[in-house]
C-alpha cells in the first residue's frame, strides 16, 4: 500500500505543505464506484511513487476536511500542487483520464 491515508489532522501536513503534487481519492467504504476505483488508485501510488503522492480520505472518517472542499458525491479524485488545488474529476473513472489530472505536473 503505497498510498496515504488522510484524516482531518493530517490533511494539511500531507496534502497542503507537500513538497510533490497530491492525487486525493475521497471515498466510502460502502461506495461500489468508489472500490472499482480503488485498484487504479493504488496503482498510480506504485507507478508515481517520487513524482506524485497519492492518498485517500474516507469522508467517513474526515467529514471536515470533505466538507471544506466542498465534496458532496465520492469518489471524487483532486490534485494538489503548491498548497492549491488545481482539478478535480467526480465518478469512477479509467486510469487515462486520472492520470491527465496531474501528467502535466509531474
């Protein structure tokens, strides 16, 4: 498992003062897209690992932060760079079109 698990507390230290953009996958356990997601996202954590972290946050278990990004149907997948978030893609999506979230960062 190559990718962070987020909470309300570690979201700014991991995500926000990252010196590498972030992918964010927001999920449920309970969300069926959300686990057909989930072995891409894991993916991208090996294939990236240097260039790009990637985490996931279950809103679950870190409504604040969702809710501060304003999250309201999962997955939803965000990328970060320099403390901002530039994009994001809602829905279970194929590897191609999340990696055009961040190639041009990396």
């Amino acid at each position: 498992m190559a990718y962070v698990k987020l909470t309300d507390e570690n979201f700014e230290q991991e995500v926000l003062k990252s010196d590498i953009p972030v992918l964010v996958d927001f999920w449920a356990e309970w969300c069926v897209p959300c686990k057909m997601l989930g072995p891409v996202i894991e993916e991208l954590a090996d294939e990236y690992a240097g260039k790009l972290k990637v985490c996931k946050l279950d809103v679950d278990d870190a409504p604040s932060t969702a809710g501060k990004f304003g999250v309201q149907s999962i997955p939803t997948v965000m990328v970060f760079n320099k403390g901002e978030q530039v994009t994001q893609t809602l829905g279970a999506q194929p590897k191609p079109n999340i990696v055009k979230l961040f190639e041009d960062l990396i």
